[in-house]
C-alpha cells in the first residue's frame, strides 16, 4: 500500500475529518486544504496508538488567491468558520500573501508555499476532491510522517528558528517514539 493510500485510510478514521472538510470546501477558497498539525498531529497519535486526539492550537486553513491578498479576507473566512465550528481556533492563510511575512520572492502555488514551511512533516495537506473524497498534498513526500522523523525542509533556511520551534512545540514528549534530523 502506498504510503498517501495508508495516510487516507488513517486520517478516514478522524472523527471529524469528512465535516471539517466539507466546511472548508463550503468556502469556495481556490486549491484550500487543511494542513500542518492537523494532519501530522492525528497521524502521530494513531503510530503511538493514542486514543484521545492530541488537542491542536488551530487548524490550519490554506489557500492560494492572487487576486486577493488581504489579511481582512482571512479573517473573515476565520469568521465563517468559527461561525459553523465554535470549538477550533482556525487560521486561514492565503499562501499567495505569504511571501510577504517570509520576505521571499512570491510563491507560485500552494505547493510551492508548503515546501517552504520549517518541517518536512508539517508540509501536508488534505482537501476533498470532486468526488468527495480525500486527497492529499504533500510537497517532501510522507517518508518522514511514517517514520517519525522530525527533519528541516530543504528550503527553509533559519536552522535556529526550525531547532526552537520544535523544541517549543514539545513534540517529543507529546510522541516519545518521535526522532529529530539535525541537518
């Protein structure tokens, strides 16, 4: 089995998975996905056999708009979704804004965003495609997801800001079987 046609079935046992992405597709946002710990996060818990969900920060919204960057415009969509789901802290980024905040040249696409993001493992998203089914973005592959490897992007430059967050996120009490690359 494919390791996108493993992370599928996984994430298939998310109790919330199928609503949550339904709202956000509800949205009409261009190429939206739900990222970042909220895929990575469940995906830890069920290789350590948790069985409560690991409580997230936020969930993570992305979406690519030229047309539109405006901070005002997330916000709004954080609005609606807060609106439908009172229990998430939701961020919605448009990944087309954010080169400004990283001062990069612009991004051409979502993709293109996520291979940018401090973590290979945080670089995943899933959305739903025409046929209501899962489908997943993953720019670095899910080798490191499955394995439990903790590891840089190869283009996220700030080495000591990667080591800190991942040092502030707790990650390896949180998943004791987790295993950090310094690169």
């Amino acid at each position: 089995m494919s390791l996108e046609k493993k992370l599928i079935r996984i994430l298939s046992t998310h109790p919330n998975i199928q609503r949550d992405l339904e709202l956000v597709t509800s949205l009409n946002l261009p190429n939206a996905y739900i990222a970042a710990g909220y895929i990575r996060n469940y995906v830890w818990d069920y290789l350590h056999n948790n069985t409560n969900i690991t409580a997230l920060n936020d969930i993570d919204v992305i979406y690519y708009e030229q047309k539109d960057l405006s901070e005002e415009t997330e916000r709004r969509y954080e609005s609606q979704l807060k609106t439908k789901i009172g229990e998430y802290n939701w961020s919605v980024k448009n990944q087309a804004r954010m080169h400004l905040r990283n001062n990069e040249e612009p991004y051409l696409s979502v993709e293109d965003a996520m291979k940018r993001w401090p973590e290979t493992v945080t670089a995943i998203g899933v959305t739903l495609d025409p046929d209501h089914n899962l489908s997943i973005i993953a720019p670095h592959g899910l080798d490191d997801l499955f394995s439990l490897t903790i590891r840089r992007s190869p283009n996220f430059q700030d080495r000591d800001y990667y080591i800190a967050r991942v040092k502030s996120k707790k990650w390896m009490s949180n998943w004791p079987k987790l295993f950090q690359v310094d690169e």
